[in-house]
C-alpha cells in the first residue's frame, strides 16, 4: 500500500534522476549518458537503447580536408567535447570517396575511423559509419562502393553503437525512381550482398536518402524498397534518412505514418554559411525535430578548413536551442516537447497513473525500471483535462 503520492513516485523513478524539475512548469527529464547499447526504432525514429532520440554532427574523412579536420574526432577530448558540452550522442562519419575529394584507397580512411569509432565506444556514443561519396549511378565504379562495404560492413558487425549509413543523397542518382527500377536495382545488391551479408543485425539507413523531402517517400519505401530489398520496417534493423535542404515537414511525417521511421542526418543553418532554411515554421530544423520526436544530425562545413569542428554547433546550435527552450540537455523545457509523434501523459497523483513512458509508448508498469522522460503539468492543467 502506498502511503502518500510520493511513495506512489518512488516506485517509478529515482527522485535524484528528476533534481532540479520545476513544480507547475512543463518539464522535461532525461538520463545521464550511459553504455551505447543496441539502437532501437520506436515512434517512428531511430533512438538510442535507453529512448533518447541521435542527436549528433559529422566527422569529415576526406583527403581533400586538412589533417586538422580529418583527425578532430580521433581526438578522445574533442568526442567528450561533442558528448558533454554540445550535449550530442552520435557522430556521422562521411567518408568521402573519389570524385567528392576523398581518399582512392580504402585503407587510407580506416586509420581515422578506427579511432573515432574507439572513441565513441569509450565515449558510450553511437557513430554512423557512411559511404559519402558519388552516387553510383554518376560515372563512379560501382566496385568502389561494394568494396568499400566489403571491408567497412564486417570490420564493425560485433559493435551494435555502429550503424551503418548505405549511400549519400541516393535518390538523386535512381535514373527514374519507379517501381520497375528496384527488382534489378544497384542499391538492392549493395545492400543484401555488401552489407546485410556481413552485417546482418546493424541499424541500417541511408539505401535512399533524399537531398530534399519534395514528396512522401512512405509508399515507394514501403511498397516497393522494402520487399525488394527484403526489409521489414517493424523490425528495428532499418531507417529512412533524408536530408533538409529543402521540402516540407508535411511529407517526412506523411512518410513515418506510412510506417517508414525516418531520420534526419544531414541539414545545416545560416552560421555555416548556408541558406537558412525554414522548416514546419521553425528556423532550425533541429528545433522541428525535437518538438515531432526526429532524430538528427547537423551538417559542419569542412571546406571552410575551421580546424574546430563543433565551432559552428557551439556558436549557432546550442544557443539556438538554449534561446528558444528546446534545449534536449536541460532539465526544464519551457514548453510541452513531443514524444513518439504525441505528448506525452502526464503523471497524475489523483489517479495514481504513472505519466513516466517507455521509448514505445507504453506506460509504465509496477516494478518495471528503465529510461524514461517524464512530462509534469500544472495542477491547472491537469484538472482541465480531467474535465473539473
């Protein structure tokens, strides 16, 4: 029997877990840094093991690139830089290949992925390893890319923190993106045969990765990527990325009501020397994507030759989200953010209902321990919604 509400609380969460929560204000709390485990999809998003949704930048390996900004996150400082000050849990590795001025020879990129993968382990962060290069329908050997996955695939298949991103910006080289194209499509090869062969349980994305969200991509993926490709979405092994340089918010959550979970990995803002660009009415997109429940990633500009790689991210992102309360480190979130595609419930003391929720949803039961995000309403509020 509990005696108070209190006790009724303590039975879901470490009050210490929630220090520094505001009474009457809409809060928002979340876990400490923890073990990268086994990424999972739930909401229509990749998340971490414990539910967070990626929030990350990109490391730039490229031979083009200076030494500086190849080696920046081989640098352990600079990874626990990115985890504890930019509050981020995942780097996106762009290996850039021939013809985007990256390295011809594979084995010239491993040294500097091997160590920022290390990293990242040590940092209890997650890395995207991704093909960045020419797609392979513009000229490019095809065996550039299958050689590539045949070393890069197998060499991280033990590590679940590795996810794998297939291709860069595909669909600007599927010669007509129809229906007949993907039986005997390319794509479909590189990804049952040069990937899913090595590694067949890494979180996947990337195998069409739209520079611009122009349109709903939730039927072709659905309808026609995934059974060519042998996909099952519901099973939290793959992900649609897409890219924010253009396009409307409608279309990417038209896309994960298909049933297609979706992923921005690449957009960037006006301090890197970009168009800034509107999306869903937000200025930056990764406000859009913490208030719909999107994981993200933020674009750095390498050839500016900044040795710094998070300059831009401490300079423009976090004061961004500092300023306009979406702040996804903070304790307090001075408006309701979104969870799963839904606001979160409330935790209610008149009722007994626990409001602390899984990573899918679910609320919690009796005895039941892991990360959750806890939303508190004012009093006010909760009584308006109970109708008294």
């Amino acid at each position: 029997m509990f005696r108070n509400a209190k006790d009724r609380f303590s039975r879901y969460v470490n009050h210490a877990a929630i220090a520094g929560c505001v009474a009457g204000a809409a809060l928002l709390c979340q876990p400490a840094f923890s073990a990268a485990g086994r990424p999972i999809i739930s909401g229509g998003t990749a998340r971490t093991a414990a539910g967070q949704l990626f929030r990350g930048c990109h490391a730039h390996i490229a031979q083009s690139a200076t030494e500086e900004i190849r080696s920046f996150f081989t640098d352990p400082a600079n990874v626990i830089k990115l985890r504890d000050q930019a509050h981020m849990n995942v780097i996106r590795i762009a290996v850039l290949t021939q013809g985007w001025g990256g390295f011809t020879d594979i084995n010239q990129s491993l040294p500097y992925v091997d160590k920022i993968v290390a990293n990242c382990e040590a940092a209890g962060i997650y890395a995207i390893i991704n093909y960045h290069g020419p797609w392979v329908y513009d000229g490019v050997s095809n065996m550039d890319i299958r050689n590539f996955w045949d070393v890069y695939a197998p060499r991280y298949k033990d590590k679940p923190f590795v996810m794998y991103g297939l291709m860069n910006e595909t669909e600007q080289g599927v010669p007509s993106g129809t229906a007949s194209d993907w039986p005997t499509n390319q794509n479909v090869d590189i990804y049952k045969n040069h990937v899913r062969k090595w590694a067949p349980d890494n979180l996947v994305m990337g195998l069409l990765e739209p520079v611009n969200i122009e349109a709903n991509w939730g039927p072709f993926m659905r309808d026609v990527v995934g059974p060519a490709c042998g996909i099952d979405w519901s099973a939290g092994k793959d992900v649609f990325s897409f890219h924010v340089y253009s396009g409307t918010a409608a279309n990417i959550l038209a896309t994960r009501n298909a049933g297609i979970p979706v992923v921005c990995s690449e957009f960037s803002f006006s301090g890197e020397g970009w168009t800034q660009l509107q999306l869903g009415g937000y200025s930056m997109p990764s406000e859009w994507c913490e208030r719909n429940g999107v994981s993200w990633m933020v674009w750095q500009q390498w050839q500016s030759r900044e040795p710094d790689q998070l300059k831009s991210v401490m300079n423009y992102l976090i004061p961004d989200a500092t300023s306009k309360k979406y702040a996804w480190w903070s304790t307090v979130a001075a408006a309701p953010m979104v969870h799963d595609g839904v606001r979160a419930p409330e935790f209610d003391f008149v009722s007994h209902t626990a409001g602390m929720i899984q990573a899918n949803g679910r609320v919690v039961q009796k005895g039941e321990r892991g990360a959750y995000r806890l939303f508190v309403v004012p009093e006010s509020l909760r009584k308006a919604q109970r109708g008294l």
